[in-house]
C-alpha cells in the first residue's frame, strides 16, 4: 500500500486538533474569558503540527498505544505553541503575524500574551502529569521536556539568540551549531525521546530515534532560516528577513554552502533507519519535505 505523508500529516493535525480543543475546554473553566480566548487564539487552528506528528510517527514504530501519544503530542505542541507566543513579544522578536495572522501580542496585547504562553507551558506538563502510565514514566516525561524547554534547552538557545545580535564578534561555527541545538532542536529531540521514554524500543532503535531527532532538529532550524532568506510574508504567514543579523548558518556558509548543509542532514537522519525499511517511512519522508519546503 501506498504511503502517502500528506494524508497522515492531515489525518495528524486533524486529530490533535480535537484533542488540544478538549484539554482547552477542560482547563478553562474559572480562566478569566480574554485570557481564554488569547490562549485558544494561540494554540489552535494554525501550525504545520509537525512535532505532534514526530513523536506520533516514531510510538507508532514502536507499536506504542497511540491514545497516550496523542496525549504526549498535545503537550509537546502546546510548550512549542507557548514558545511562539513568547518569541513574538516586543521583549523578543517583537513580531507583528505568526501563520498568516495577527500574532497574539498583536491580536490582544504584550502582558496577556504572556499570561497565554505561561498557561501553555503548565498546562503541558498537567497533562504529562495525569498520563496513565507508570509514575516513573510520567516523572521522567516530565523532567525531560523541562529540560528540553529549559534553560539548558529552548530557552537557552533564546538567549543565545539574542546574545549574538549585540555581540561584537561574529559566533563560530560551534557557537552557531550549539545554538541552534538547543533554540531549536532540544525540543524537536524530546519529541522522539518521549517516545523511548513512554514506550521502552530496544537500546538499538532508543538510538536510532536519537540520531533522527538531533539531524531533525538542526535541519529544521536551517529549513526556518533558508526560508526567512528566500521566501516571502505572504506565503509564510510571518514577516521574512528577520534573521539576517542573526547568527545562523546563513551567516557563516551563505545560502548555497547551508542548502549543502541541509541536504547532508536528510541523507543522516534517514541512514539511521536503513535497517528498519518500510515501517520508517513517516520519519523518512517528513525529513525530506522539510527540503521541498525550501526548494
């Protein structure tokens, strides 16, 4: 049978939708009603879902119960959800549109955007908390999001960020490489630990999901910097050309020697399924629409 990545990324996002809408309805009861529909505003409808669908692609390799991974997907889309909210703030990148419409500082305001991001952000690891699972199992989901989101993680990588922008040498490769690690790619790669976590793979297939998740992550950073060079606000849905005076790959190699950089990575993240086939095909192929999206 045909494998198509298109129908299981909107079979996915159609999905999680619902499932977000539910943990939506069953948290805000007593949520004062702006802060409501801010958070609403900012987690629904919108977004490619491709984290959800990550950690989704990788239980169902592993043959794990997809109801308890929905529940993951959920929490992780609602920390990357949280992070968007917070990264379009005037303090950050002070972002007028995030896809394709207002962004929520926009649409309401500064401070209650940031209320919206700080209740994703908790309510993410309520659900993780209340996962039917083993008690050791929802701890170590929840430390290793934390992590993932944390400041030797996302937040970290933010910093970093926005440490090169007034720094007076330009970043080394390594610094560059290592930013990006954790701004992007740490909770990319706790998409798929998550799965290891919750679903004990053999030690060989634990790392194979690890070695995915670091190429992943990297390469969807450069993906989101090719496109900030090369695409437009229209088709994006967020304003291009932000990131020119940032520290990226861009900067160091220039846009041919990163598309290099970037094909290097598709052909590293699907070599370690070789061994597997079939069965990785949902890994395998989202990694390299990733390539199509900038091409």
């Amino acid at each position: 049978m045909h494998y198509s990545f298109k129908d299981d990324l909107s079979q996915v996002q159609t999905a999680l939708e619902k499932r977000l809408a539910f943990f939506l309805e069953q948290s805000q009861k007593g949520t004062p009603e702006r802060l409501a529909q801010a958070i609403s505003y900012g987690l629904l409808d919108g977004g490619k879902r491709l984290r959800p669908f990550l950690h989704l692609s990788a239980v169902r390799l592993l043959g794990g119960d997809e109801a308890i991974a929905l529940d993951i997907a959920c929490a992780l889309e609602m920390v990357h959800c949280y992070s968007l909210i917070h990264d379009d703030l005037p303090c950050m990148d002070d972002s007028p549109l995030r896809r394709g419409k207002p962004s929520v500082q926009a649409a309401f305001d500064p401070a209650t955007a940031l209320l919206a991001g700080n209740a994703l952000y908790t309510l993410a690891l309520e659900i993780l908390a209340g996962l039917d699972i083993a008690e050791a199992k929802r701890l170590a989901l929840i430390k290793a999001v934390s992590k993932a989101s944390g400041a030797s993680g996302m937040m970290g990588g933010q910093y970093l960020d926005m440490a090169a922008m007034t720094s007076r040498d330009p970043f080394t490769l390594e610094e560059i490489t290592h930013l990006q690690r954790l701004k992007t790619g740490a909770l990319i790669e706790v998409c798929l630990e998550s799965a290891s976590i919750a679903f004990d793979p053999p030690q060989e297939m634990a790392r194979a999901l690890t070695l995915y998740g670091q190429n992943f992550g990297l390469l969807f950073q450069i993906s989101d910097d090719l496109l900030d060079a090369k695409g437009n606000s229209e088709t994006l849905g967020k304003p291009t050309q932000v990131d020119v005076s940032k520290a990226t790959f861009i900067s160091h190699f220039g846009l041919e020697g990163t598309e290099e950089k970037a094909n290097a990575l598709v052909d590293q993240a699907c070599q370690v399924f070789e061994l597997y086939g079939e069965p990785t095909q949902p890994l395998t192929q989202v990694v390299r629409a990733l390539l199509t999206r900038v091409s």
